[in-house]
C-alpha cells in the first residue's frame, strides 16, 4: 500500500504531528526518515 492510499491521518508525518513520536510504531518513524521507497517497494515495505 502506498503513503498516498493511506487517509491523511494514517499517514506517518501527519500522524507524528498528530499524535507525537511515542504513538508511532518504528516502521513509521522510519518511512519518515527515509521519506521514500525503492523500486518495486514502497518506503513502508523497506
């Protein structure tokens, strides 16, 4: 699934604004940091 399919609040750096850093799982506070994926996987998967 891609960042841009998730609804807005799903979203990792909107969910961080939202929710603060202690409410995401590590996979999202990476997708923010990496900001995107590689082929064929999107930067969730990575």
């Amino acid at each position: 699934m891609k960042i841009k399919d998730l609804s807005k609040i799903e979203r990792p750096r909107e969910k961080l604004i939202a929710k603060g850093p202690d409410n995401l799982k590590d996979e999202e506070l990476l997708a923010i940091l990496l900001g995107t994926g590689v082929e064929g996987k999107n930067v969730i998967e990575v």
